[in-house]
C-alpha cells in the first residue's frame, strides 16, 4: 500500500508555479514531435515516402498543440462540468490545474489537422498516422500526472498495490491514472508502432490511426471499471462514465470510418 503526497507543483519559484501536469503536455508535445521526426525520415529514406515532408510536420505542430489545448477543454467543461464553468468562467483558462477530456483534444487534432494539409494541400491519412503513432507518449506522460495530482482515482482495493489519496479520504484504492498510463500509453505505443512499421501498416493510409482510436477506446472503457466517475456527473447510464460512452462512440466511429476506407 502507498500514501499518496506527490506534489502537483513541480517547481515553486514563489511568483511562479511549475506544475507536473504542465510539464507533461510540454514534454508530450517536444518528445512526440521529436519522434515524428524521426517517422518521416524513417519512411523517406526506406520506404520512398517522398511526398512526406520534415517542415510540413513541423508547421503542423503549432496547429496540433492550438487544437489539443481548446478542443481537449472545451471538451472537458461541456461534456463534463458545464454547470460549474458557467459560474466560474475565468477558470475556464486554467488548464494547468487539470481539466481536459480526451476525446475533446481528439477532436480538436482531427480538425486542426484537416485545416493544415487542406491548406497545404497535403495527404491527410498519414499525417493522421504518424499523430496516431507518437499520441501515446503525451498519453502516458498526462495521465501519470494525474496521479501525481491525486485526481482520476480509482475505486476501493485491497491489493496490496493500493494507494491512499489523503485528500480524498483513508480509502486504499486502485491506482487507476497508473493503469491507464501503462495501457492507453505504454501498451498503445507498442501495438501501434510494431503493426505500423514492423507489419508495414503504415502502407495502409488511415489504418494505424483507426487502429489507435479502436484501440484506445477498449483499454478506456476497461479500465474505467477500476476508476471512480468523476464525483459531479457519475454513472451516466448503469455502471458506465461519461468517458466509458463517449469510447463507445468512438469505437462505432472508428468502425464506420473502417469500413469507408476499406
């Protein structure tokens, strides 16, 4: 069993604040940006990828991290405390305190991608795919801090890897942000990147990031089992969070989008 007294605040420089959670999609987006890098050259010199270009990466990052910030909040403050935001509508803007859905940044990257390669006029399913590829790194790096920030906890354990969340309550709990960091980051990362480009998925334009959405939406409904829904929404239908159905969603959409471009 362990206590938990992680501090959110990295680094405490009095006028400022560093904060872990922060940090995380700081260093999410340079690793991943870093690694996407590395995918275009990999697929230019190996496999002729010619049409794929290093800068146009480059220039999409700012689009990708513009759509990941609004999507991933107004995401988090409709679908899941409109109510408190509607009465506190400065909070709105600090994000460093936590506060962004998944499936909202999904789909502000969706739409910040298509508005870049339609303004480049580039190829939209691979760029897709390489997101796809390096997403899991800023996964697992965001939901480690939100352990760190004691928030995302799971329900009552008592396997003797349960963690106590003083400012909760003296429950032992199941470390669901953990879970989820090895699952939807550690364990996607690997899938995704060994079908992409040891099983030459990556030749399948659109495959591997239908596959990432498929696949992350089953780990995120499985794991929210073990997580208790978030206190002021709670079960939306039965036993299921409002991530379990919006995953469910996503699977359909995953689905769908399949079969079109099959």
């Amino acid at each position: 069993m362990l206590i938990h007294n992680f501090d959110p605040v990295a680094i405490d420089l009095n006028f400022l604040q560093i904060r872990w959670y922060s940090l995380a999609y700081i260093f999410g987006i340079l690793i991943g940006w870093f690694y996407g890098r590395k995918i275009i050259s990999k697929l230019r010199i190996y496999n002729n990828f010619n049409y794929l270009k290093i800068d146009d990466f480059d220039d999409l990052i700012p689009y990708l991290i513009i759509g990941i910030i609004i999507g991933g909040r107004v995401g988090y403050v409709l679908l899941y405390n409109v109510e408190y935001y509607l009465n506190n509508l400065r909070e709105i803007f600090y994000i460093w305190e936590g506060g962004m859905s998944f499936h909202g940044a999904l789909v502000g990257i969706i739409i910040s991608t298509i508005l870049f390669c339609n303004k480049k006029k580039i190829r939209k399913l691979i760029y897709f795919d390489i997101i796809s590829c390096v997403t899991p790194i800023g996964l697992f790096l965001g939901r480690m801090s939100n352990f760190i920030n004691g928030e995302l906890y799971g329900k009552k354990t008592e396997l003797s890897w349960g963690v106590v969340f003083p400012k909760i309550d003296s429950l032992t709990r199941h470390p669901s942000q953990i879970y989820e960091a090895l699952m939807e980051g550690l364990v996607l990362f690997i899938i995704l990147n060994f079908l992409a480009f040891k099983k030459k998925l990556i030749f399948v334009p659109g495959a591997t990031s239908i596959l990432f959405v498929f696949l992350y939406s089953i780990f995120r409904i499985i794991i929210e089992f073990y997580r208790e829904p978030d206190y002021q929404l709670g079960y939306i239908f039965y036993s299921f969070s409002m991530g379990q159905i919006l995953s469910v969603f996503t699977i359909f959409f995953s689905i769908l989008i399949y079969l079109r471009i099959k």
